[in-house]
C-alpha cells in the first residue's frame, strides 16, 4: 500500500494546502498541492471499490460537463466522478452547443455562469480557451484537456499510478515517448513528475520533437533504444491519427519499427518497469498487445481506475470553499 | 428588490391559480397566471443564488426532455432545473430518435406516456407539434419551442427580468426588433407583454414583418431609429442565419448597418432603457458588444439566470396536481 | 390480474432463482429462471403507475449503458429504469466512443469495468459483441440488443405484456411475422415463448426466412393466411429499411400487399387474437394503423411500458449478489 500522509501532515490547515480557485494546468502548482491531491485521490480509490460508492458532499451543486471537443473516456470519468459525490451533473457536448451558432466562447462561459453552475469541467480544442472561461466565471472550473496546453488530471492519475505501483516519484527515471510536440498529456506529465523529482526523458522522432525542450528540466533522445535505457517508468503517448496523415510520420508500420513499444525494446528499461500510456491505444502502433496486456508490466487498466478518483479529489477539493468546509470558507 | 405578492394575494387557492395541464404556450393565459408563474420564480432565484440548491419536491418523478430540434441553452436550463428539483431527467436527443425511422411524432408520444413520464419538455422545429403531443399523453407537456409558434418559457423569463430591473410591467414600452415575422420568441413575448399592460412595439425590415401585426395590439415600425423612441426595454432578436442565407436580407453588414443595435441608435431610447437578447448573440450584427457587455443596460445575463428559474416554476406548478400539492390535486 | 407467483413458490432461494452473472441472451435460461424475471417485474409495473415512483435499492451502484447502436427508445427505458432504482447511470454513445479512434472493443469493455462500473448495458451492432465483453468485466451485463443475436428485455418484456394480457402463456398460438432471417427480437421471442410452451409459427417472405428454423421448434410460413390461422397472438417485426434497399423485398407497397398486417387478414386470426410490434412501426407497411390503434387488439403501447418494469427488473436481480442481498451474495 502506498503512504498517504493525512493533510494535516503538512503542517497547512484549509484553504491553504490548496489556495487554487481553478485547476487550469500542473504548472503554477507547487509540489505539496500536487501531492495533496494524490493524497485526497486516495480515498476515493478505496470508495469505489466497495459495492456502494455514494458520497454526498456534492449534492445540491451543479457540475456542467463542457466538452466542445469529444473524448468519451474523459468526459465518462468526470461524469460518473461527480455522481459518485452527488452532484447534479449535466452534459454539454460541442455537437449540439451555441457555438455552432456563432456564439463566442466567452458568452457560453457567461451563460453557463448564468446557469450558477458549482463547477465547470471544459474541454477544448484549443490551447488557452480553459483559462478564457476561468476568467470569466465565479464558479471553479477544471481543465479536461485544452489543445497542446494541459491535462491536468491525466497527469494527476499517471502520478498517482505511479506512486502506488513503486511506493514513490521522486527518483524515479520516467521515460515520455511519442508525439510530445502535440501531447498535452506529455506536457502535464514533463510539469508534474518532474516537480516532484523524478528524471524525466523524452523520446521522440525529431519531427515530433517540441523545440527548446530541455527548458522543461527533461532529457531529450531521439533514439528510443537509449532513451528508454534503465528507465522505471515508459509513459507511451498515443499517435493521433491526424498526425499520421498530416505527414509527421511516414507511415503507422514504420512508425512502430521505430517508436512503437515492442519486448525487445522494453527490456532495455529496469527489470521491473512500468508500462502506462493514456488510452486509447493503437495496438500494434505505438504499443504491442503483448506489453499492454501484461498485468506485471502494464499500468493501463489502472490509470483509468485512478482517474475516476483523482476527478473525483479535484472536484472536491476546488468546491470546498463554496460549501463551506471548515478552513477553506 | 421586485415585489413577489404571496399566491394568497390573487384571492385564489390551488389548481384555481393555474388550471392548465399543459403550457403550450402564452396564448390562452390570464394575465394573473401569468403573474402567478412570475412570483412562483421568485423562489427559484433566491434557491439558485445558494451553494446548495437542491429541492427534492420532483423527487421519484421523471421528466423527458424531447428535443427535435437541437438548442444547447434551453435543453441544459431544462435540465438544470428538473436535476435541482430532485427529477429524474432524461434527455432525447433528435439525431438519435426514432423518428428518423420513420417513427411518427405521435407514436412518439405515445411511446414517452406509455414509459410513465411524469412531465414531458419539447422543441420541435414545426408550429404546433407540442399541442398535437400533449394531446396524447397523459402527463403535462411544456413548450421548449415549436417552429414560429411559441416559446413560452423565454417570454416569461424575459417578463421576469423586466420586472425584477423595472420594478413593473404594465405602462413600459418595449420595443421588439428584429426578424418577428419567423420569431416564436417575439410571438410569444408579444402576448405576454400585452397581456401585461405593457406597451409593446415591433421593429422588423418590411420583409420580415409579420402581415397584420397590429392585430397582436402591437405596433410596427419599419423604421429603427423612430421606433425605438423613448422605449424603456429594447429586445433584439437573434438574426437566424438561414434567414441571411434565404434572401430576407442582403448582408450581415447592410443588417447591421440598419437593424443592429448600437449605441447610437440607443441613444434614443429612455435613458434607463434596458437591454435583452434571447442569445446566443451574433455580436457585431444585431448588437454592438458594448452594448451588450455594459451591465448597466444589458440584462442578458440576467435573462439567463431567470430562465432556469422560470423552468423550475413551470416544472413545480404543472406537476403540482400529480403529487396531490394541497388544492391542486 | 395476473398471477405472479412469489419466488418461494419456486422452492428454491437466492441464487438459486437466478444463478447467471449476466443476461446476454435467453439462450441458456431455464423456463423457472424466465418465469421468475417476469415474477420480478410485476412489482415494478406497480410501482411505475405510482405518482412518486422511486426505489433506491440500486442507489451508489454505477449503471454504464453503452450503445454502440443508436436506439433512442431501448437507451431511454434502461436509462428511466437504472434512475428509477437510484443507480448514478450515464450514457456511452457510439457517436462520440473512442471505437472511432481505433480502440478495441476489449479496450472499452476493460475501461468501463476499470471505471468500476457495477452493470453494464451494452447494445452492439455485432453478434457476439455482449458476449465478448461479458467474458472481460467484473460486473454484470445485460443485453440491449447484439447483432442478429439476441434482444433477451425484448422477449421478456413480450412475454411478460402476452402474459398479463392472455392470463398464460403455454398452449398459446404465437405468430412471429416479417423478416425472421435478421431479426434478434424473432430470435429471443422465439427462445422465450418455445420455453414457456407456446406453439410458436414464423412468417416470412421466402428470402427471410432462416434456413432449418424448425431446429428451434417452431413452424415455419411463407404464406401469412395460412400461418396467422387461428393465432392467440400476432407478433410482427419490424421492416428494416436497409432491408428494403438491400434487395430482399421488391417495394413496401409490394411487402405490404403480402406480408403487412391488415383488419382482413387479422380476421383469420383466434377472435381476441393480441397484436404487437416491437416498434418503431412503420405505419402502412407491415402494419395497418386501424390496427395498431385499437386498443382492444393491439398491446403495442402496453409493450413500452412492460419494458421498463421488465429492465428494472433485470437491473435489480442481476446486482443483487453485489449489493450482498440474503440469499445472492
């Protein structure tokens, strides 16, 4: 079982162990908010795998789910996150929405505003339109994922993956491959683990690669067999399939023979490593069955179990002032 | 603060307030019903201004949003206001529906009583679809908006706003402008505000004004800059993009340049007049976003907030007589 | 009334009435084990004529309904079904799954399990996809409809509206007509009704009727005089369109003129012959609307509302070794 320490074990009391009003992105988070969280996360972990898993500390509040891009999994997880703690949840999908009609981002934030939404969880095609909104509103709102920015919580559950699969982050030797030029996954991933110290490589093809990217306190390889070389963690990045038409790659086969995660090349990484990638996957891409299907090796089945908790802890935590709990009014 | 006369102020008790099942629409109330529906709001708003804002008085009854016709805003208000009244709310959406194999509307219907509804809510792109439904179940329906019929529950949200920033109705003059003549908004606002003893004027390019308007106890202008003359509330309407598509208009431009509000042509309203859109707003055609952004004049906000609102009124009083409420059953 | 026996009368406790984890088919259930789903849903029937009609036995249990094929009125009823027992239920749609990003149907079923998903409802345009999922998930699945496989709430649901309606069902004639050869519903009912000993007849144009079908004990027509001859009940099927395109029947006036339900053919049929359609009907095609619409011969309407109870009742017996009810866990 992996430690987590009581909040109060930081010495903070309320509003101070997270003095946020949204969760816009990891970075801008010091290290003992971000651990908070994984704290927090943990007992929803132990909540929903028990037969009931109903929490009523959201009921009465109304989280609106404002997905102008689709993402079935995300928008599942925060869905089902929310009704675990009661709250009134309502769907917003882009299909259907105003914008459509000409209506401007910010006047669907002030409508939903309007609405008195408790919490607002978007999603976005582009970078920047989470923080637009959280401008723009009295209510928390929480990044599902906003163009190549951030995704906060896909970063939060890999940490927390993490932590109770090896015990710790710190120290750790994480390797990111794939498309890291367009990952926000990546990019909440590099901001979290690395501030809270693990080593962090990326690998990726050099068309793929974002530029200047050592300025992220990472180690950049192009070569995946020296990248991946004693890493305890190899985080696989899904290859969006635009990307496979929009000429970064060759081709899906070739990319496999170079960047795809096959045995052979897994067992350059430590003895022990931990195999994750956020999913969907492109099997036999970027990804072999064999590997991901291997319940020593692979943490992907439990990422997404991790995400349900960490939503759950984020939505919480950030509507806590609202409620009225003690330290955080 | 507006003032909001106790129900027992009309000298009437239970179903003698509201004695209709359904609403269909404005046409056919009273105007003390439709001052009934106003102060039932009331309650509504000050809920909703709450961090808890749960009533569980629709608990154990399921309400079936029926959208043919797709509207983001007013499915996720309905929705809003069912989930905070403790309803079961389901949501039909058109693309999905049976009708598109070759289901008839009324079998439909039939198909929503026979699954025991306990309140249906419908928008249907043709005139008079509502009614022919609510003439086949046994629950109450509400109109979300049928083709150019009505919309009832914008009108009385719209009467709410003004009256909560007026203080009153009856004696205003509203000035109505835009596209009436394919409006259900502008339909249904006129027989509201008529019916309130306000003094209402409709302000549409010859094209798009209805033909005989001044039967509606209404009276036209074609002429912007004179109607809007000393108006106390200007109500823009939304310019339907296929309307600028269908030839009743020549351009986005030349529309604003003659019907857009700006603050010029503001200028001539009432020194305190104030501002309305249904939304979602095509800034820069039919409204300047000074305008609309000024929260002085503007009440667009406003309107939305009131239309959650209004939905929970209609929702409560229509139902009232199924939960056996004291003097309705 | 009908009779609904209690389960005691079985002689048997718990688990026993019902030992299967899931319901993909009717394939594989005893005749008791049929017999006790509808016993079960009697109490449902009930409790939806209620005004207030909410149990929460299945409250803090999460209900996933996948649909990977659009059915608006089969996801409506699973939906007000799951509400109804108070289970936090959300919806997959296809439109919107990672399925369209390449994921495997395994990787999803593992997802919605790894969310902790307490029952499944899963609808699949492939034979044996429920199946496949089943055989991947920790909790319970209940079939929505697979392929030309199965639709097992169908044939309950049916058989639960013909034995309410008829006081039995054994010894009854039970004519399925339309097209057999692709229809799951056919193919449950069939299941259902040879197992509680009804004599089953099938009509069907020559090209769709499966070949050997006298293997499931039925007998088989080509020509609807002679098949409807004296039938207690008239079950027809719904005329796909993909089917009229595909070249299988010549026109829908032409399928009409020999397979449509019409009041004369009707007359060959026992003098209280029932009638039913799994809906959506299309009107004028395989069925007449004066008879559709005579609630004396039709139980169409009926047939939705069996649907929900028959579902509550799936929903509740299939989670009660979870919820540790006495006797199941």
């Amino acid at each position: 079982m992996p430690n987590a320490p009581s909040s109060s074990a930081h010495g903070l009391t309320g509003a101070q162990l997270f003095p946020h009003r949204h969760l816009t992105g990891i970075s801008g988070l010091q290290p003992h908010e971000i651990t908070f969280l994984l704290d927090e996360a943990e007992q929803w972990v132990d909540l929903n795998r028990k037969a009931s898993k109903h929490d009523g500390r959201l009921s009465g509040l109304t989280q609106i789910n404002a997905f102008f891009e689709n993402s079935t999994r995300t928008l599942l997880s925060f869905e089902i996150a929310g009704k675990r703690l009661g709250a009134d949840v309502v769907n917003m999908h882009a299909a259907q929405s105003s914008v459509k009609k000409g209506e401007t981002l910010i006047d669907t934030a002030v409508t939903l505003n309007a609405m008195r939404a408790d919490v607002i969880v978007i999603r976005h095609q582009s970078s920047g339109a989470v923080q637009l909104i959280a401008d723009k509103v009295d209510c928390p709102v929480l990044n599902a994922g906003d163009g190549r920015h951030e995704h906060p919580t896909q970063a939060l559950l890999d940490a927390l993956t993490i932590r109770r699969r090896k015990g710790r982050i710190a120290g750790l030797r994480v390797a990111i491959c794939g498309d890291v030029l367009h990952s926000r996954v990546a990019r909440s991933n590099i901001l979290a683990l690395t501030s809270l110290a693990a080593e962090v490589r990326v690998i990726a093809p050099p068309t793929l690669m974002p530029p200047a990217i050592e300025r992220m306190h990472v180690t950049p390889f192009t070569d995946f067999d020296t990248g991946i070389e004693g890493a305890d963690v190899v985080m696989m990045l899904r290859l969006q399939s635009e990307r496979m038409a929009g000429g970064f790659i060759p081709s899906p086969r070739e990319y496999h023979a170079l960047w795809g995660l096959t045995s052979e090349r897994l067992e350059r990484a430590a003895p022990d490593a931990l195999v994750m990638h956020p999913g969907p996957m492109n099997r036999g891409v970027e990804i072999d069955s064999n590997i991901a299907d291997d319940p020593n090796r692979s943490a992907i089945t439990e990422q997404v179990e991790m995400g349900v908790a960490v939503r759950m802890a984020c939505l919480d935590v950030l509507t806590r002032r609202k409620r009225g709990v003690e330290g955080w009014a």
